[in-house]
C-alpha cells in the first residue's frame, strides 16, 4: 500500500473560500448554510415533519426538502431570514474586519 503525501492546511474559518470560492461568495454561501442549518435545527427542535413544516414557513414542502439536501444555491438570504421570522425566530448580523 502506498502512502500519499498529505499536508494540513489551516482553515480560514470560511469552508468556502477554504473550497476556492471567491471571498465575497464565500461569505454569502457562508450567511446562507448558517441560515439553513437554523432552519433545520428548528424543525428538529418541534419534531415536526417537513410538510408541517411548510406550513409553518409558509412554503411547499419540497422547498423544506431542497434545504436539508443542501441546495444552498436555490435559496437567497432573504428567503431564509424571511422563513426564520415566520416562525418567530430574530435573525442578527455581525460584521467585523475579516481575519
């Protein structure tokens, strides 16, 4: 069996831009994944299903289902935060200097 040279590399603390997106990409998909995986945390934390679900976020439940596959790129952040405020979640921002 061979061994392949392999090498640690630090994170940025960006997933994204450690994936070679772009910074100001990198920094939305990162908002977003955040925003989804808030989503799902809620519909986990009611034990609900993803058609009731839908219902509390006022969306068609395959929508629920494009999110816990991850498909980041069909959801803005709006969209999210707006999903999130339905069902009487506060969404906050922070912005600092990047590292």
């Amino acid at each position: 069996m061979s061994k392949k040279n392999s090498q640690l590399i630090d994170s940025s603390g960006n997933v994204f831009t450690d994936l070679g997106f772009e910074r100001f990409e990198a920094e939305n998909l990162l908002v977003r994944s955040r925003l989804m995986a808030a989503i799902k945390a809620y519909i986990e934390s009611e034990g609900i299903t993803q058609s009731e679900a839908a219902e509390r976020f006022n969306v068609a439940q395959p929508r629920i289902s494009e999110i816990y596959q991850g498909k980041i790129e069909l959801f803005s952040a709006d969209k999210l935060i707006n999903m999130l405020a339905r069902v009487g979640r506060h969404v906050e921002i922070s912005v600092h200097k990047a590292a």
